[in-house]
C-alpha cells in the first residue's frame, strides 16, 4: 500500500527510524527525518523510565505497549571470490493507539482492523559492481499482513519479507525487490553465538535528558551468516557477520538536536563496539549518550561520552538529495588502547524513499589494546 494511500486512510501517523520517532500526519508529509521528529509524546502508551528483565524469546516480539519498536539487520558479506556485499533488512512497528483494534467492534466489521502499522526496508550493496539498490513497504499489522511475536516461535515480517526462527534455532531472514518477478533477493540463515548485549543501565538506554525518553535496547551481534543474495538474476553464495538491534519505547527527540550518527562495528577478533552522536547545530552532541564495548567471554562494558572522540576524515554529496554526509572516521578511546579507522566500503549508500538517510556498509582498520586489528561494521546518518 503506498503512503499517500496510507495517509488517506489516517493510518500513518508514525514512521521512525533509530534511535527516534519519525511523526508523518495528513497535513504534514516530509523527508527529513529529524523535522518529523518535533513532536510531543503520547501519554497513552508506556514510558521506558526503568530497566525492565528481559525475557527471551518473548522479548524478540513486539510491545504493542509502548508507541514505537524496531527491528534492525545489517550484515557485511561476501562470497568465494572475495566480493563483497553488504545488507539491510529492517522492520518498523507504529501503535496508532494503545486500545487493541482486534478485540473491539471494528473487527467484528473487518479482519483489516487494525491499531499496528509496520514499514519495512530492504538495501542491498554490491561493492565490486559500486551499485546500491533500496526498497520499502508498508502494512497494516492485521489479516497477517505483518507482524512480529516472540513464542512459540520468533518471527517478524511484512509480507514475503521475514526474518523468522528455525527448528534449529538459526533465524531465516528473506526479502525480494518484486513479489512476481524478482532482479534482487536476499535469503540468509543467522546464527547467534553469543548471549543479548544490554545497552545503557540494564538495556534501557537514555535518549536525552527527559525521564521517559529512552528505550529499551538490545543487541545481538557476531551473528554467523550465510545463504545467498541475488544481483541482476544472478545467484551468488555468501557467507558473513551480522547484526541486529531491536529498540521499543515511547519518546520523542530533545531540543535542539538535528541528528544522529551511529556506529556498530564488528572487530576480527569478535570484539563489538555500539557508539552514536546525537548532534546540535553547532557540531556538540548530546554529552551522556552511552554506548558499549564487548569483549568475548567477558562481562560488556558502558562507554560513557567523555571516554570517545570521533574525527570525520572526508565528506560525501549525494547526487540525489544534495545532503553532504561525512565519509569516513577515526574513532578514539584511550582507555581501551582503541583507535579505529572506518571508511565506508561504498560512498553512494544513501535511502532515497519516503525518508532519506545514509545507512552502510563500512570497513575498519586499526588498534585495539595496542594491537593491529581489523573489521567491519554498518553506520547510520541522518540530519544532513
């Protein structure tokens, strides 16, 4: 369903990418993401105000009880060739209200009913070839038409798009650029390899000043991957690292903030980072944002703003919005003798849909404990 349909019918109030909401109305439609952002909270839905005990693999499904929520894949791949690939899947839930549509009157008129509206993004980077492809649906979270639960099994999806738990315990996940004919497709097999990374105080994970305005927040990272991606009809087999965030919470972006980066960064020795920079106009960001660094076998540990520094090395314009992102970084922290240097394997990784935003595949060289180290990662920008 396109949105302009969906705005029609006044169930799009709500779009929203990481780590904030994104408010679209019927008298207000744009593609800047942070302008969409200037809203107040809803009071009807649930505040994140405190850590809360995860439950696994409950907690993989949705929480209909809070406003927002969100599903994110990334991955970096290659095949035998050394070619290599990056991806995205990733799936956004919407509560239009916090009363449950499915048990009230509407649905005795229509099994459309429905008070969820779900988006989802597919992205696809073929580094030899220098060709970025991205897509995104829409649908109501009713008939079956999308969805998310946690047990019997996990699994959330939008239409042929999925990523859904395995008999053996791997999660498959599928997306296809055309339903009837499709040119570019996806179908891998993830499979975790260590426990959820707990971001911020216990997994809630502060988002600004204001009480209530965090999510809960979670990771699971070296996620083993392989299967196939389908480029211009041509199969090709793939095998990789992947990760997967998953977000829920009701809360709206600070004053004066006009965008984020985001980092998460897969180092060879299965070392994780997670860093951001919540920005304001003039280049500050936000000075509490709490990221994390985990070590295999080892407890993670919260990487407070002060303990970083990021440099940006070169800039990038985009020949379809005109946004002028940053191109590359070093990433500094002392304390863990760490210096990193990211360039993304691709320049042109930019979302041209509803929304525009930067979103790819990176690489990284560098130190880690004062040792030579390398690896790869994903980085979102927004706000530029």
């Amino acid at each position: 369903m396109s949105t302009a349909n969906l705005l029609a019918l006044g169930l799009l109030p709500l779009i929203f990418f990481m780590p904030f909401p994104i408010f679209v109305t019927e008298d207000t439609v744009s593609n800047s993401a942070v302008e969409m952002l200037k809203g107040t909270v809803d009071s009807r839905f649930k505040r994140a105000t405190e850590p809360i005990i995860f439950q696994f693999p409950k907690d993989h499904g949705a929480h209909p009880e809070y406003k927002t929520e969100w599903w994110y894949y990334t991955g970096n791949l290659s095949a035998d060739d050394g070619k290599q690939y990056g991806y995205q899947l990733t799936f956004f839930r919407s509560a239009l209200a916090p009363d449950t549509i499915s048990t009230g009157p509407l649905a005795e008129r229509s099994t459309l009913a429905a008070n969820q509206m779900y988006m989802a993004h597919f992205a696809v980077s073929d580094i030899e070839r220098k060709k970025f492809q991205s897509f995104e649906r829409y649908s109501r979270g009713a008939a079956g038409l999308a969805g998310a639960m946690g047990k019997p099994q996990y699994q959330v999806w939008l239409e042929d798009w999925s990523a859904t738990e395995q008999p053996d315990g791997t999660v498959h996940l599928k997306a296809t650029d055309n339903q009837l004919n499709p040119t570019l497709s996806m179908d891998l097999k993830l499979r975790q390899t260590v426990p959820p990374i707990l971001h911020g105080n216990q997994g809630l994970s502060q988002k600004g000043p204001e009480l209530g305005n965090a999510n809960h927040y979670y990771s699971l990272v070296g996620l083993e991957s392989a299967g196939t991606v389908k480029i211009g009809g041509q199969r090709v087999e793939v095998k990789g690292v992947s990760w997967m965030d998953h977000e829920f919470g009701t809360s709206a972006l600070s004053d004066g903030i006009v965008g984020w980066d985001w980092f998460s960064i897969q180092l060879e020795n299965g070392t994780i980072l997670m860093l951001a920079r919540l920005r304001y106009q003039d280049g500050s960001d936000w000075p509490s944002f709490e990221g994390t660094l985990a070590e295999i076998g080892q407890t993670p540990v919260k990487i407070q703003r002060a303990d970083f520094n990021i440099k940006e090395t070169a800039s990038w314009k985009s020949p379809k919005s005109g946004s002028i992102y940053p191109s590359g970084w070093i990433i500094q922290l002392d304390r863990f003798g760490l210096i990193l240097k990211i360039q993304p394997l691709l320049k042109d990784q930019e979302l041209k849909g509803n929304f525009t935003y930067w979103e790819g595949a990176v690489q990284v060289k560098g130190t880690f404990r004062h040792q030579t180290t390398s690896g790869v990662g994903y980085v979102e920008l927004t706000g530029y």
